[in-house]
C-alpha cells in the first residue's frame, strides 16, 4: 500500500467539495486528457486514486467526516483521531489504526464516527462478528442512526442472514428518510431473496423521495431497468428505456446526457458480473445514445475476427511490441505445414484431372455430372489453399495469444480474434497427459454462448494465465462500473467502433481487399472447363479399349452388344466383318445339317432369315413365351415355359451351332438386346368329349417365312406337351421333324428313358 501521505481528491480532480458527480467525472477526464498515463504515470495515478475516491459515496462521506475539522475545540481534537486512523489504516498499519479508535471510544462513547469508523474497518477485514459488535453498540445508544443500520445490514448480508438484513435496510432507510442508499441495498437484498416485484417496487418508491436530486432519480431509473433485464422482464424495460430517452432529448444537458450513459455503463457491468452478458449489450448499445464520444462504453461481440491489415497503425504496432515479447514471429514451421499441404492438394488435383482424361471405363451423363462437381470442388478448395499460403508467406507473423486491457487476443498469421472479457463466464484448466507423462494444459473458456479451447504448455505458464484472465476481467468490469474504462491504457489499440463494424459472421475485412469468392468460381469454373474438355477424347479413348476388349472376345454376343451400344464409326466395319464371319459360319454348318433330303430342309429359308436379322439388328435373341389358359392356374410342375424354352434352344444350337441364337422365356438380360423373333404360346381347352389342349402359336417381330400355328393334342394324355411341340416342329419343318426322340424331357419321358 501507498505510504505516502494522500492529497485532497478535490483538489487534485480542481472540483469543489459540493460537486456533484457528473462535475467530478468531467473534471476527471479532462485532467486524464492533459496527463495520459503513458507520458505522465504519477500523474495519472494520484487523479485516478482521487475519482475511485469520489465516486464512492461512502468513501467520499468518511473522508469529508475526516477533514471538517475545526480549528480549535473538542470537534477538531475529534477529527484529528479520526484523520490519524484512517492515515494507519492506509500505511497497512492495522493495529494501531484499531488502538486509536479503541482509546478514542474508551473516553468517548457516544462518539458514533468513530465507532462507525471502526466497524466499517472489521467489515472490510472480513472480521464480521467484531462489525456487528460495533454497529449492535452503535444502535444501542444512537438507535435512530441511519447509517449504523445500513452498516449494520451489510454485515448481515456478508453473513447470509438475508431476511435481517433487509430489517436492517429498511429500518436505515426509515431513519434517513431522504436517503437513497439504503433504498438501493433494500432493493439488492429483496431481489438476492428473490423478491424482484418487491425490489422494483422500493426502486420506484425511492424517486419520490424528499430532496431528492435529478441524477439520484435518474440513477434509480436506470438501476430499475437492469434489474428488470436480469431477471428476463424485456418488454418492460424496453418501455422503460424507451421513457428514459424520451425524458433526455438530444436537446437536454450534454454532461446529464453522458452522465446516465455512464450509469446505463455502469449497471451493464454488472449485469456482466452476473452473466447477462445478452441484457448487459442491451444497456451499452443504448447508453450509445446518451454518450456517442466515449470509446469504450459499447456493446461488445461476443468475438470478431479481424484482418491485421484492417487494424489502426498503433494498433500494429501494438501487435508488433506483443510479438517480440511473446515471440510470435513467423517461424520455418509457420509455413512449411501450409506448403507441404498446399503440394499435396496440388498432386491430388493432378491425379484427379489425369483420372478424368486417362480413365476407359464408360461414363454416362450422371457419372461426368459428378466428375464436373469434385473438379469444381476441388479446384476451388485448391485456390483457398494457395491464397491461404501466400497469405502465411506474406504476414511477419505466426501464432501466439496475447492479453489486451480488454479482450483475449488470439493471432493467426494475418488475422487477429478477439474475446471480450466481459463475456467471459467460465473458465477450466484440463490438463493433458500421455501414458501418464505431463502434455498440456487447455484452458476450456466460456464467452457467452461461445465456447473456445486454448492450449498452453507447462502447468504453471497455465495457471498464471488463467489468473491473469480472471483479475483483467475482474478489473474491466470494475473500471466499466465505475466509467473509468476510457482512461484504461491501452484501450485505444482496439477501438470499439472497428468491432463494431464486423459482418453477421463476425468478421471485420480490410479496405479495399478484395472478396475471395469471385476467385474460388473462377477456378470451380476451371476445374468444370477442363471436365468438359475431357468429354471427347474420354469417350475415344473408352471407345478404344472398349474395341479391344471386345477384340480379344471370342464370344459373338459381345461382338454384337458392342456394335449396339457403341457403334463407333472407327470400328463398326471390322466388328461387322468379324459379325457376317461367324454368321458365315454359322451358315455353312447349316446347310451341313439341314441337307436337302432331311425331312427339316423347308427350314432352312427360316434360319437363314434369322442370321441375316442377326447381321442387320446385331441381337441374337429369341423369346418364347407361353400364357395358361384363362381363368386358370398351372401349377409349377406343369409349366411348359422353361421345357419350351430348352426345347427351342437345342433346336437352333442343332441348325445352327452353339453360341449362335440365344432363346429365353422373355426375361433376358438388357445385355442381349431386343429380340429378333418373339413367339407366342397361348394354350387353350376345347370342351369334350374327349377334352383337347390347344396350343395358339403366333409370332412377332421379323417378317419371316413362318405360319401362324394352331396345335390340338388330347387333354387326358400325359405328353400332351410332347405331342404338340413334336407337331409344331413337324409344321414347320425344323430339325427333328420326322425323329420322334424326345425333345422335352417331360416326366413322361424320363421313365422309359430309365427303364433297362
């Protein structure tokens, strides 16, 4: 503690002792003005002793006690026991501030400064019993002494005892009936009780009070509102906002203007103090109205961004000094990361282009759709990484967290976030370890509704940080409560009105730099360019390979889905050939079988019509389908389909060899194409005696030298399908016309088969 003996705060600040608050802060801040404390320390530090002085009325009242001395009689013998105590209790010496005021009262009882004097003393020592001691003996012989019952109530309120004290409060507040403290800390006991309809009302109550000064009434307007917006009455304190304003125009008193913003400033706090930091910006964005010129009574973010080149030069030079203090200059590790990953996007970028340009796997309009989109993403976030290393490579800086007077700072090469300390709410050390060896410590911080880690090597370096953040903290609020914060050092490195200007996401651009995005299309547009330019000399090359797969296929049915789905120019004459060669082929051997003396030689004009079909439609398919009679349900064993399907298949595998025709129940794979030829079975029941199946066979598709069918076989005989197909085969001529061995292996069949 200072031992040097104090000056008179009145004549230090140059303000009358009747001045009134607003008188003493003005004259405060203009000697501020005259004696920063950059250039003139002591200065500074003997006008800020003597505002927290004045600006505390209680300190105030005691110390214009102390000083009204008389030149000569009892008074001044009085108050010179008075001034020696204090002047102890300043310089640190407890006891014998204590020794004096004991003495003083032995031989004067009914000496009631003193004694307040005394109690006010234990009070702030923290020795509660001894307060209540002092003020119960105060009370006992001066029972209408207001100010031993406020006392008195504080002590109470120190020892939790929240129902007496606010007897207490309201028993000082009966003996000075023109006393608006008492009022006020009725009003904090009744809303720490949670009486908040009471509390507002003794607030109201308390402006009428006689004698009463425009800025007390003011004040307790003000004090109203905040505790209305502490405990979530917004409607009503916007009315009563809105009232305050209206009662203030512009046109009003400038100095009672910035006087209610200072308190509108100082009622923010503490709803900062409570964790209202939402009701808190309420109250500083609209005390903006009252006092537009101070610097630091505005609404805070709960954290901006801000580009270090959008930063006032005393604010980079600010930055620069915190850099070589911490060390936080660009080191190798700054920027080789960046590098190194900025390398590896682009060799991905590569190898993605050379996939998009070299792939032969076939691609429709979907699977390019999406190659366009991962180019567009990928050369995109490609210029993001660049621009990102350009802008490591161009700031001096690296990373590193430094504390300003009111914020947390965090810098990242070129930009700076800021964490207002007021909405700081929470803070825990986590630390880290690693098989049980020490790694970090992170400092888990809550700013409001945004929560941010940061890590910190070394458990003492942590925990001296996070004091630091909680006695900054601690001090800015103090310092707002008390409209202080402006002559703060250092204040001015950040500038409010720079915060205040970041965009909805919270970030603040410098003049002139130009937006990013416009950059990122560019090069998304690139990135789909070159997708589109691939298009062609992709498909050639799939084409390609597409060729000599097929080329090195000794399969006919990939030869012809080949020239359906791709009938590339380039190799259509080759597959064509490669096509009539098998078909050739195909045709030889069918003229071998079906020689003209067979009893199926009139089929040869059949399938040869199929193999020129073959040749022109490039399918090889055949579908034979067969529909139950109406009305009626076959069971599965009784289904002809599959049999049909066989029988037909080895018909044409006999004309013509294997590999050639292809026959299904009409379900084949889209692989093998539309069919050639499609015929249709539709079975029928001619009424008895006896009872006939009747087989209705047409066709569909090519126009081929065939006959519509109908086939009539008795209902009653067990190869009944037997004996139809063998007398279509015999209409139409195909092979096996004339051989009666079995052609579906029926049930029927199959027993005499296995019999010896």
């Amino acid at each position: 503690m200072n031992n040097e003996p104090r000056q008179n705060p009145y004549e230090v600040l140059g303000v009358e002792n009747d001045a009134d608050a607003r008188a003493i802060k003005k004259a405060y801040f203009e000697r501020v003005r005259q004696n920063p404390p950059e250039t003139h320390p002591e200065e500074f530090r003997r006008l800020r002793e003597a505002y927290e002085l004045l600006s505390d009325p209680e300190a105030r009242q005691a110390f214009d006690a102390s000083a009204a001395q008389q030149a000569d009689g009892p008074e001044a013998v009085n108050n010179a026991h008075l001034q020696e105590a204090i002047s102890l209790f300043e310089v640190g010496d407890k006891d014998g501030g204590r020794r004096v005021l004991t003495t003083v009262l032995t031989e004067q009882p009914d000496f009631h400064d003193a004694r307040l004097l005394l109690g006010r003393h234990f009070l702030f020592e923290g020795e509660l019993q001894q307060a209540l001691a002092e003020f119960d003996a105060l009370l006992a012989r001066a029972p209408d002494h207001w100010q031993g019952h406020l006392q008195r109530g504080w002590v109470l309120v120190r020892q939790e005892r929240l129902k007496d004290a606010a007897d207490a409060f309201w028993r000082a507040g009966k003996h000075g009936p023109s006393e608006v403290g008492p009022r006020v800390a009725l009003a904090d006991c009744l809303e720490a009780m949670g009486q908040v309809a009471d509390a507002l009302k003794v607030l109201e109550q308390a402006q009428s009070l006689p004698g009463i000064s425009r800025m007390d009434v003011l004040a307790l307007k003000v004090r109203r509102i905040a505790t209305m917006l502490e405990f979530g009455q917004d409607a009503e304190a916007s009315k009563a906002l809105e009232r305050l304003d209206a009662e203030l125009p512009e046109g009003a008193d400038p100095e009672l203007r910035r006087w209610t913003g200072g308190q509108l400033s100082s009622a923010a706090a503490h709803l900062f103090a409570q964790q209202k930091s939402t009701a808190a910006n309420r109250l500083l964005g609209f005390g903006r109205r009252f006092n537009p010129e101070s610097a630091t009574e505005v609404a805070y973010p709960t954290s901006v961004t801000v580009e270090v080149d959008a930063l006032p030069a005393v604010t980079r030079e600010w930055l620069h000094s915190e850099a070589e203090r911490i060390g936080g200059w660009r080191v190798l590790t700054t920027w080789v990361m960046p590098a190194i990953f900025t390398l590896v996007c682009a060799t991905a970028l590569c190898f993605l282009v050379a996939f998009i340009y070299l792939s032969t796997s076939e691609r429709d309009v979907m699977a390019w759709v999406g190659c366009a989109v991962i180019a567009a993403l990928g050369f995109g976030g490609m210029y993001f990484q660049a621009r990102y290393l350009l802008r490591v490579m161009a700031s001096p800086y690296g990373r590193f967290n430094t504390i300003h007077p009111l914020h947390l700072i965090q810098v990242a090469i070129d930009r700076i976030t800021v964490w207002p300390l007021v909405h700081l709410q929470d803070l825990q050390l986590v630390e880290h370890q690693n098989n049980g060896v020490y790694q970090h410590t992170n400092l888990q911080m809550r700013f409001n509704d945004k929560r941010m880690v940061m890590a910190v090597r070394g458990k003492e370096k942590a925990e001296a940080l996070a004091q630091e953040l909680i006695a900054r903290r601690r001090r800015v609020l103090e310092l707002l409560g008390r409209g202080m914060l402006d002559a703060e050092s250092g204040v001015e490195h950040l500038p409010p009105a720079l915060l205040a200007g970041a965009d909805k996401r919270g970030h603040v651009r410098a003049l002139n730099t130009p937006s990013p995005w416009p950059g990122v299309f560019a090069a998304a547009g690139l990135g789909v360019l070159l997708v589109g330019g691939a298009v062609w000399p992709q498909q050639r090359l799939s084409a390609e390979h597409a060729w000599m797969r097929v080329a090195a296929h000794a399969d006919l049915g990939a030869t012809l889905e080949h020239l359906r789905a791709r009938p590339d120019p380039r190799f259509v004459p080759q597959l064509q050939a490669r096509v009539d060669e098998e078909l050739g082929k195909a045709r030889t051997r069918l003229e071998a079988r079906l020689d003209p003396g067979s009893a199926a030689a009139p089929s040869r004009a059949f399938f040869a019509a199929l193999l020129d079909a073959v040749s022109r439609s490039h399918s090889r398919r055949i579908a034979v389908t067969w529909e139950a009679p109406e009305g009626t349900r076959t069971p599965p064993r009784e289904d002809p389909s599959e049999l049909l399907v066989s029988a037909w298949q080895r018909t044409v595998d006999e004309a013509l060899g294997q590999g050639v025709l292809t026959v299904d129940g009409g379900r084949s794979s889209p692989r093998e194409g539309p069919p050639l030829l499609t015929l249709h079975v539709r079975e029928g029941l001619q009424a008895g005696p006896p009872s006939r199946r009747v087989w209705s066979v047409t066709q569909e598709g090519r126009d081929l030298p065939v006959p519509a069918l109908e086939l009539v076989a008795d209902a009653a005989d067990p190869r009944a399908s037997e004996v139809l197909f063998h007398a279509w085969v015999d209409r139409w001529h195909l092979p096996g016309a004339g051989d009666r061995r079995p052609l579906l292996l029926t049930a029927s069949t199959l027993v005499p088969e296995a019999q010896p």
